[in-house]
C-alpha cells in the first residue's frame, strides 16, 4: 500500500477493507485473463489439471480431489466434454461408473495454460515460517467471522462469481 492511500485509509479497518478489496480485484483480474486466454474458467481449469494429476478418473474421485460438489464437477465435465477437452465412458465392469480422461486437445490446452493464482500464493505461502503461517490463518478465518462468511461453503478455487460459469 502507498503512503497516500494510508493518508487516506488511516483506520485500520479501512487497511483491512482496502486489502479485501485489492485480494478480490487480483482473483477477478487473473479470473478474466484466464477466460480470454485459454477461454476456461479457474474451476474448469483446476478439473483438467486434475485429471492429467490422476489420469482416467470417476466424478466421485474428482470431486473429492478438487473439494467441489459432484453435480459441479458434471456441469464442469459436460462443458469441458462439449469442448473435446475431456471424454467420458463408462466402465465395463460397472456401467453406473463413468470414467473421464483428457483428450488430445485437452492436453495441449493444459500445457498452454497460466498458471492459477492459487498456485502462486501456495508457493509463496508454503515458503512462510510455520508461525507466520499459522498467525494468517487464524488472522484470515477471524476475517470471515466478522463478515459473517464462515458457514459459507467454498472451495480452494479462487475465482469470482461473474467468471466462475463451472
């Protein structure tokens, strides 16, 4: 933050406010530049990086590996099948089990990709000492308390609601 904006923002609440507000602009910057570059949005993009992670994978699987809902993971599945990035078949053994795998395209798609935001605060907050890291956590989840956002369901995709479209 520049010494103007702490001229301007000098209660600490509003620093905090101020914080929030660069944290979602950032997620809603690096949510747009995704979409435009590769056309995906960060959840289809966690899905297929996940896929190539596990290879040939059942929904249930993934939707766990991903901590999203598996009715998600489907609506992301059959946007991403309807794209050719991902093919769907059932299994021979058990035909209520339906396995993905990444196409071709898929696979290109992947390697040309940025980078995910997440991916760079988890490097860089993996890098903080143990107590530092500790002290965030308790600091972030206090956060979501006085916003009265704790009981809200989410997942480690960091994304905006505009640009989620699964």
């Amino acid at each position: 933050m520049t010494a103007a904006a702490d001229i301007r923002f000098s209660s600490q609440s509003d620093r905090v406010l101020v914080s929030i507000r660069q944290i979602i602009r950032a997620i809603d910057i690096q949510s747009k530049r995704l979409a435009r570059d590769t056309g995906l949005s960060s959840p289809q993009l966690v899905v297929l990086r996940a896929i190539d992670e596990l290879g040939e994978v059942t929904t249930r699987v993934l939707s766990r590996h991903v901590s999203l809902s598996q009715p998600t993971v489907t609506t992301i599945l059959d946007r991403l099948e309807a794209r050719g990035l991902v093919e769907r078949y059932r299994s021979q053994k058990d035909r209520r089990i339906v396995h993905s795998m990444l196409t071709r395209t898929g696979s290109k798609t992947l390697k040309t990709a940025p980078p995910l935001l997440q991916e760079a605060f988890t490097d860089a907050f993996d890098a903080l000492p143990e107590k530092r890291r500790t002290d965030i956590v308790s600091a972030v989840n206090d956060l979501a308390q006085m916003m009265r956002a704790d009981d809200i369901d989410a997942s480690p995709v960091l994304t905006t609601a505009a640009t989620a479209r699964t």
